[in-house]
C-alpha cells in the first residue's frame, strides 16, 4: 500500500494507537502543511543529497549592511547573499539547472531566479525573485519586503513561487549553528544561513575578532559532484568577504 497524503513512495505502516499512552488532540493539515509534506517528501527521495559547511567573514560586510540601514529600509544579509549567488549561478551553471531523467537531459537554465523561505503562521512558503542579477541591492529589499508582505497576508500566487533557479533559506534570526536544508526539486541546490557570531581569528602572527557567517550547502549529487560543491560554496564565501563588489544603488 502506498502512501497518499505524505507524498512517500514508502509503504504506509499504520500509527500506535497513542491513545493508550494518554490525551491527544488530533488536528488536519492545513493546505500549506499538506503541500510542503508531499514535496519535500517527493525531493528526499528523488535527490541524493549531499550538504557541504563553510564560514563566511562578513565582518567588512556587516560595517556596509549597518551604514546603509535606515528606520524606513532595512537591510539583512539575504539580500547581499541573493547576489552573490546570482553571480555564482553564471560561474557554476550545473547549480543552475534540473534534470530531466526520463530524456536522460541537464536543462541548463539563463535566467536567475532565487526562490526565499518565507516562514508564515500556516507554514513555510518559497516566493521566487526573479532577474536578480539585473537588480541592485536596494530593489531586492524592496521585492522582499513586498512578497514577505504579502506571503504572511496569503495573497502569493502559485506562479511566484514557480521558475527558481536555486533556494536561499536563512534561520540566522531564530539561532542555530548548522542545519541541512532540503533542495527545493526541481531545482539542484540550496543555501542554508545559521546565526553569525564573533570569532578569534589568527591574522599576521595575532588573533583578532571577525563576524563569521555559517553557510550550509545542499545539492543534487546527480549532477553536481563535491569537489564542485566546495568550490562553489568557497566561491560564495570569498565573494561576500569582499563587499566593495557589491550593487547597492546601481
């Protein structure tokens, strides 16, 4: 017997009857719970994932993001990782694809399109910014503040969280060192943010304090082998280490 509700391609094994154990209250799935269990369920079980860790120095970073922060826009790091993942799509172009395995087809994509958890009172929803790499800082808080907006007040389409390239989901404001993000099928990776901190680090015969940002990387092991996995996710680190590169108003 399959099973229906949980998207699983595992037999269904019937529940204990938890009753014997004491009181229970039983609630139905909401839709946005129902749907994230049949996917998620659906992208464990088709993609052998591997999830990669590193450190990002954003210490120079965190001086930029706080200097340009005003009452009226605030910035976070997301959008700084938006574009530097934008970027990264063009030098990596197998993160930016999907597979097709009955044509036995890489579909390689040109657009950039970065799918963002948004975390709602009913669930976990994945609103898609599109053309990111055509967009400066500014205007990617703007797209975020809108859709994050409007995902809490249930009024994102289906089609806004359709065409992502890749997956960004930042748990850096609630805490946690390291987790490992489910890629977002079709898709073939995703970013993980954790809570930066403080760190001692050794720099010309001295240590000295840097802001450091936990990265988690998962990926489609299909497509995208390790070596290229720590390369990209080098490439990320290195990248937002170096914030002068960074878009803000044009």
């Amino acid at each position: 017997r399959q099973s229906g509700s949980g998207g699983s391609s595992l037999a269904a094994r019937a529940l204990p009857d938890f009753s014997k154990f004491g009181t229970l209250d039983r609630q139905p799935m909401n839709n946005i719970r129902k749907k994230t269990a049949e996917h998620l369920s659906y992208a464990w079980q088709a993609i052998p994932h591997v999830t990669q860790f590193g450190k990002a120095d954003i210490t120079e970073l965190e001086k930029l993001r706080k200097k340009y922060t005003t009452p009226e826009r605030g910035l976070t790091i997301t959008p700084f990782l938006m574009k530097v993942m934008a970027a990264a799509l063009k030098q990596f172009p197998q993160f930016n694809a999907s597979i097709d395995m009955e044509r036995n087809e890489i579909i390689y994509k040109k657009y950039f399109n970065i799918g963002v958890a948004v975390d709602t009172e009913r669930g976990l929803i994945v609103p898609v910014i599109r053309d990111v790499e055509k967009k400066n800082i500014f205007q990617i808080v703007d797209d975020l503040k809108d859709v994050a907006k409007r995902a809490r007040e249930k009024r994102v389409t289906l089609e806004e969280m359709q065409g992502g390239s890749i997956t960004l989901t930042n748990l850096g404001g609630i805490g946690g060192t390291s987790f490992t993000p489910i890629v977002n099928w079709p898709e073939v990776a995703i970013l993980g943010v954790s809570r930066g901190g403080w760190e001692q680090t050794y720099e010309n015969g001295q240590f000295v304090p840097r802001f450091k940002l936990p990265l988690s990387l998962s990926y489609d092991h299909r497509i995208i082998d390790g070596a290229d996995g720590a390369r990209f996710l080098n490439w990320i680190c290195e990248a937002i280490e170096q914030p002068f590169m960074m878009e803000l108003s044009g």
